[in-house]
C-alpha cells in the first residue's frame, strides 16, 4: 500500500486474508491492481483510497514495523497515526487488528507501548506475529547473502539491506514465551486463522490466445 502523494516510491505493508468467497475476490482484485496498474520501475502497490469499496470479507493486520500505523507511532506522529486508525477501522470494521511483533526491530520497540495503548483505547485485538523470510535460524546467512544477490551489492557493504537473524519460523512455543505478558495477543493467532479458514473453488485458468483462436483452443 503505497503512502498518500508518494506515487508508490514508498510502501507500507497492510497483510489482508481473505475469510470467504467475497473476500477472495477482493483479495484478487486488490492483487491485479497493484500489478496491473503502476509504472513498472516502482514496487506494485495500491493506494488507500483503492480499498474503498474492495475490503469486503478482508481480515486487516496493522503490518507490524513494516505498517504504516507502527511505523508513524514509532515516528511520535500520534494523531496521523489515529487518523490512519480510523480509516482503517471504517475499512475493515470487526476484522482490524493491531499487530505485534518482538524481533529486535527499533521500529517495533519504540512504536510497541503506544500500539498497545491505541488498542486498548479503541477496543481493538491485538495479534502476535514473527514476520519471517526463511525457515530456520541457521538460514539467516543464506538469506542475507541472496538480498545480497538481488540488490547487486556485497556482504560487506555497510549501506546495503540486511535480513533481521530473527525473521525465521519461531514454534508456538517460543511465541508463547515471547509474549507471556500478552496471551491474548498469541490467542487471536488462533482466532484469526479460524476465520480465514477458506479455500477458493476450483477454476479453470483463464489464459491468453496464442494464436488468436480462442473457440480452436478451448
């Protein structure tokens, strides 16, 4: 989801899960989009206002450090952040929830107390969450090394993008010792899952002509 006025130069994450049919569609929707519609040298993306009308069915998770709402509480910009909360909220009412993640993330820990004030406030869920990018902890290396790969740079380079040695799959467990101050937040995992437990119907591919002979094809 790209900022207001930043024409997609810069994206906050907004993790949508569809918990039926109308949502999936939305979802699909939402995913043509973002590619189909934006200069192709800028990450795809959507705007706010393209949610308007296509959040039907659409479980919301505020993104963790890569969310704008932790994003601008960590930056102390409190009412943007509630305004941003709102809309939010009129987008996706009942299915909004404030996520939490504890990976050594500055971003996280500076936002983390004035999240779970903002919550509490609006009587909103929380949700635990370990934003993972590989399996296992013995992977972070090999991780780092492929962002390496795909930004053209070296393992070396001060100035290049790192992967944080916490972002693997952590069990139950270790999420349940991660936030034994906060087991409501562990329980909506459960919760969250039970409601986006949907599986699109079958459907044919819909692909291009080759040749032009659609009815042949067929």
């Amino acid at each position: 989801m790209a900022r207001d006025g930043s024409e997609g130069k810069t994206v906050d994450y907004l993790p949508l899960y569809a918990q039926d049919e109308a949502g999936y569609d939305n979802l699909c929707h939402l995913v043509s989009k973002a590619h189909l519609e934006r200069p192709l040298e800028l990450e795809p993306h959507v705007q706010m206002d393209d949610l308007s009308g296509h959040t039907d069915g659409l479980i919301a998770l505020t993104g963790a450090g890569e969310g704008a709402l932790t994003r601008l509480l960590a930056e102390g910009q409190t009412p943007a952040a509630d305004e941003l909360c709102s809309r939010l909220e009129s987008l996706f009412p009942g299915r909004l929830y404030v996520e939490l993640a504890r990976h050594g993330d500055p971003v996280c820990e500076r936002a983390e107390e004035p999240l779970i004030d903002l919550a509490y406030e609006r009587a909103l869920p929380l949700v635990a969450t370990n934003p993972a990018n590989f399996g296992e902890p013995h992977m972070h290396k090999a991780h780092d090394a492929m962002l390496c790969i795909a930004g053209s740079t070296y393992v070396d380079d001060d100035e290049r993008k790192r992967t944080n040695p916490q972002a693997y799959v952590k069990s139950a467990s270790m999420m349940e010792e991660l936030f034994e101050d906060l087991p409501e937040a562990i329980a909506n995992t459960i919760v969250i899952a039970q409601r986006c437990a949907y599986a699109p119907p079958y459907r044919d591919p819909i692909l291009p002509s080759l040749a032009g002979d659609l009815e042949g094809e067929a």
